[in-house]
C-alpha cells in the first residue's frame, strides 16, 4: 500500500511538472528522484521502527523476541 502511495505521488509530480512546462527528461528524474527519496525513507522508518519495538522490554521485563519469516523466533546473537 505504501508502495502504491509513493507511486502515486511522484506520477503526480511528474504530470505537474509537464503540466509545468519541464522538459519530459527533466521531469522523469525528478519524480524518479522523489519516488527513492519517498521509498528510502518509508523503508529507514520501518527498520527504525522495529529496532525500537524489539529494544524496549515488555511488562514482564524481558525484551520482546523477533519472529523470522517463518512465524519462528529467530536466533538472537
């Protein structure tokens, strides 16, 4: 969904920046520029998200485990 979100965003920047006058060149990297900024940081938020979720203790005191992809905990080093 977010992935749909950031598309949607930089085909929107792209049209008002023909709609603008820029060149199509011009406008294509600039929207393919916004769209990996928009990507990178969606991306950087949700790692530092679960960095922080698994570092924080849960009520017991204990910090919460990982789950691999599998639906396991994974191995904690």
């Amino acid at each position: 969904m977010l992935l749909r979100l950031t598309l949607i965003i930089s085909l929107i920047n792209f049209i008002l920046l023909l709609l603008n006058g820029s060149a199509i060149d011009r406008a294509l990297h600039r929207s393919l520029l916004i769209f990996m900024i928009l990507f990178a940081v969606i991306h950087l938020g949700f790692l530092l998200f679960n960095l922080i979720q698994t570092s924080i203790p849960d009520k017991s005191g204990q910090k919460k485990k990982t789950m691999d992809g599998k639906g396991e905990p994974a191995n904690e080093s």
